[in-house]
C-alpha cells in the first residue's frame, strides 16, 4: 500500500532568505566564526529549521542564533 504524504513545506523566498542569511551572519560576526565551520553549519540548519515551523521575523531568528 502506497501513502500519500501530504506537504505543507513553505518554500523561502528571497526576502526570507536574506532574514535567515542577515541573522546567520550576524551570529557568525558575534561569535567570531568561519562559514565553513561545523559550528556555523549547525547555525544556518537551526535557523532554517526555526523558520519553516514558524518563526518569522527577524527578533526571533536573532534569539534562535543565540541560544545555538
């Protein structure tokens, strides 16, 4: 038996992910970290993961950069 899997994934535009980027480097430039860090990959997973669920303006994505 096949399922469907019914989706509500919300793709991120460009103005949302410009947000996600703006938070991302951000944080980068606090903590003093590479892009190309593991710690800098697990911070833009956890933004993208903060954001498809619901949250959606800058002050929450800044919260979420610094509780990583």
């Amino acid at each position: 038996m096949i399922f469907a899997q019914s989706s509500s994934f919300d793709p991120i535009g460009p103005d949302e992910l410009a947000m996600i980027g703006k938070a991302f480097q951000d944080e980068l430039q606090t903590r003093a970290l590479s892009r190309k860090s593991g710690e800098a990959e697990a911070l833009a997973a956890k933004l993208i993961n903060a954001y498809q669920p619901g949250i959606r303006d800058d002050l929450g994505l800044r919260i979420v950069a610094g509780l990583s």
